[in-house]
C-alpha cells in the first residue's frame, strides 16, 4: 500500500513493479495484489496504453499509509530520533545484519555436494 502511495496517482503500476520495489518472487507479489484486491484495496485494470498490460490501481488514494502500517510508522519515528553518525552506525549494522542473512540463506539452499 505504502508503495502505491508514494507511487502518485499518475504513476502507472503493475504487479511486476510491486514485485521489484518489494523485492519479492512473481508469484508472492500476484498473492499479494490478490490479498489487496480481496479487502477492496485495489483494483487491476488494463492500461490504456497497453492491452496486455495490468495496473494496479489504489480504490482510495487518499488513505493515510501510516494508519494501514502503524509499525512502519513508530519506526520510522525512532529512526528520525537518532542523530546523523548513530544513524550512519546503525544503518552500517542493518546492512551487516542483512547481508549476513542473505549469505546464510543461500549457503543453506545449496545444493550438498557429496
């Protein structure tokens, strides 16, 4: 929601670029596009540009993200309280934290070589 938010109104959205920007597999961004659309979040329309082309289109543009994501939001409020050089050390450390995760999930999804 939070990405079609901040996408603007005029932006034309597909669920290719959810999938991008979230950084998610094709099939975990259709899912999530059908989970908006099952609480009437959302609509898919063809673009007028495209025939073959989905976008995802928010039903009301005017809702306030922070209210559907309050935890983005109080996170957000942290962040903003940290000063520049603990924000740089923070940011460093999440970086760390990711990267870390992201090599142990690859190495445990490889394939065992005997």
């Amino acid at each position: 929601m939070r990405f079609l938010l901040e996408s603007g109104r005029t932006a034309e959205v597909t669920t290719s670029m959810i999938v991008a920007a979230l950084r998610l597999t094709a099939p975990s961004g259709t899912a999530l596009v059908g989970r908006l659309l099952a609480r009437g979040l959302v609509v898919v329309a063809g673009s007028p540009v495209d025939r073959r082309k989905k976008t995802v289109l928010l039903v009301d543009d005017t809702v306030n993200a922070d209210d559907l994501d309050p935890l983005t939001a109080t996170l957000r409020a942290v962040a903003d309280r940290l000063v520049f050089n603990d924000a740089r050390v923070v940011a460093g450390f999440l970086q760390e934290v990711l990267a870390t995760i992201t090599r142990a999930g690859q190495m445990a999804s490889a394939p065992v070589v005997t």
